[in-house]
C-alpha cells in the first residue's frame, strides 16, 4: 500500500484526485458522473487527499475508491459502512466518505445503514442507485421497480421498492438528499453540502446502468426528475421530507430533502474518548516491535 506523506496545503484541481487508474466502468455509466464530481467537490472544498478516505463495499460501482487519490478501502459487499464507522472512529480528524451500491447499501449492507444513521457517525453517504444489481449482470435490487423484468425476475419482480430516503428519515439522518449523475452542477452543490454537514449524511443518486436496466435510463429520469429547490421545497422541515421522499411515479424530486436545523451531536462528539483528539494519535502502549507483530498479524 502506498502511504500518503502529508504535502504542504494547496489550491486543489479535480485532478489532483484521480489516480493513475482510470475507471473501467461501461461507455456512459452514470457513475462517471458520480466520480467527477465528487472528485470535483474535494478540490472545492480544498480536502487534502491524505486527509480523505473513501470507502466502498462491493459492485461496479464500488470500484470508486480505486479510481481515487486519497486513501481508501474496497472492502466486503454489504460492510461500506461498517469499516467507515471504524475507521472515523479511530480518527475522527479524517473525512470520510462512503460509496457503494444500490445492492451494496440497501440490500446486504442495510442493517449497517440504519445502525450508521442511528448512531449519527459523522460521514457521507453516496449511493450509486440504478436500481439493478450491475456487477453480477442484472438481477433484481431493493429499489427495482414493482413488475420490473430482470435475469433474477424473468415474469417481474413482485416486490416493493425499497424507499432510502423515507428509511434515512425515520432513522435520524440529519441530512438527507438526493441527485442524478445526469445533472453534474446540481450534484455538485448536494456533495458540497453533504460532506460539511456535521453528522451522518446521505446522498442517493441516481447512476443509470446503461448495460443491464434498460428500464431506467437517462431517458426515463430527465422526463420524470424536478428540482425541489425549484419548488418551495423547506428542507428544514421533516415532515414535508418525509411528504416528498414518499414521491415516485410521473415526477420525481431531486436535491436536499432535509437538513437538520439542530443537528444532533455525531457520535464522534459524545463519546468521552474522543474528546482529546484522535485515537491514532495517542500512545498505543505498545513497543515499536509489539507494533509490528500487531499489524503483521493483520496482513
Ligand atoms: C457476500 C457476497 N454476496 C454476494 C456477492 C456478489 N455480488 C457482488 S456485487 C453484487 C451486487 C452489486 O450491486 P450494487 O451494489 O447495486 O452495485 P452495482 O454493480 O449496481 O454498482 C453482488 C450480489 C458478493 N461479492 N459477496
Ligand atoms: S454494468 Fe452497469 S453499473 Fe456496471 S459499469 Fe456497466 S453500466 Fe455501469
Ligand atoms: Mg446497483
């Protein structure tokens, strides 16, 4: 693994975030888009690669973090967010950020979802939602569609649709939003916003499939998709959120749902061994050789 040495701070460029291996995604993945601008909104906000992890379970799209300057983790399908939990934990200093899929987060990975929102770890949450299981060619998520025809449903599948937003909001997500890969600038300030919100913050967005759901193309999102900003929409308030996140059909919102007013103090800031700063930096007790068998036992 190669360590970041900590460079003097600098005006930062979208490519000071990529790394020399470039995405492998299908010509026009929606998760293209997710990249960019996220990369993008690191260099805006000026985080220094060596002070951001992003990590990612398992699915096409999460394969990010490998496409990403900063440290990171492609870890177990489903356990994005258990290992971004441990890793804010011992150093709450680093900005995290989550990645991963619609499969990844709201199907194997949904416990660790709601227990990450309920203990409000303070990170974001990206989300590549285009409803159908990519990596494995083409089976049947938690938000396909009622009635959708996929490898795993050839008669249609006969389950509801999972609804993340509603389920963020019932679990004390302070932030909770939603973007389309098709509309980069928008996005953009939903990042912005997630990544500075203090406390666990979601950000959904839809990343169509372009190889294995032909159902829900960029097409069927730009005839559907409106922006709630555009739309009076007070993101201050959880019942109007929660009035919203139940919206699907014909029109579809984008953009920020809710955004805590009085946000809850994230775990980082109320558990009493964090208080002097963070675990890494204290004294393990441990011999420099001790150290070493340690980590070696791990590799
Ligand atoms: C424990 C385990 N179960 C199943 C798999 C197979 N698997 C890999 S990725 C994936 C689903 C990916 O779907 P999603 O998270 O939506 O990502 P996408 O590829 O659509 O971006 C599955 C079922 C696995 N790798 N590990
Ligand atoms: S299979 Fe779908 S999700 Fe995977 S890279 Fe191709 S277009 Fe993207
Ligand atoms: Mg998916």
């Amino acid at each position: 693994m190669t360590t970041l040495t900590a460079p003097a701070p600098r005006k930062l460029e979208l490519k000071n975030f990529k790394a020399d291996v470039a995405p492998d995604w299908c010509p026009g993945c929606g998760d293209f888009g997710v990249l960019n601008v996220l990369q993008k909104a690191c260099a805006e906000l000026e985080i220094q690669p060596h002070e951001l992890l992003v990590v990612s379970g398992i699915g096409c799209s999460s394969n990010l973090p490998g496409f990403f300057r900063s440290y990171g983790v492609h870890s177990l399908h489903g356990r994005a967010l258990a290992f971004a939990t441990g890793a804010k934990l011992a150093n709450h200093a680093l900005t995290v950020i989550a990645t991963g899929g619609d499969g990844d987060g709201y199907g194997i990975g949904l416990n660790h979802f709601i227990q990450a929102m309920r203990r409000n770890i303070n990170l974001t949450y990206i989300v590549m939602n285009n409803e159908i299981y990519g990596l494995t060619t083409g089976q049947t998520s938690p938000t396909s569609e009622q009635g959708m025809t996929t490898k795993s449903t050839p008669n249609g599948n006969l389950e509801q649709m999972l609804n993340p937003l509603a389920l963020a909001l019932a679990s004390g997500c302070g932030y909770v939003a939603r973007g389309f890969s098709g509309d980069p600038k928008h996005l953009l300030k939903l990042y912005m916003d997630a990544i500075q919100y203090p406390g666990f913050a979601l950000v959904d967005v839809f990343s169509p499939c372009v190889t294995f759901n032909k159902q829900n193309t960029y097409h069927w999102f730009r005839d559907r998709v409106y922006r709630l900003e555009d739309n009076g929409h007070d993101a201050g308030s959880f019942h109007g959120a929660m009035e919203r996140a139940m919206e699907w059909g014909g029109k579809i919102p984008i953009g920020l749902f809710f955004r805590n007013p009085n946000p809850r103090p994230s775990l980082d800031k109320l558990d009493p061994a964090l208080q002097d700063g963070p675990l890494v930096g204290k004294p393990s007790g441990l011999s420099a050789e001790q150290r070493r068998e340690l980590v070696a036992e791990f590799m």
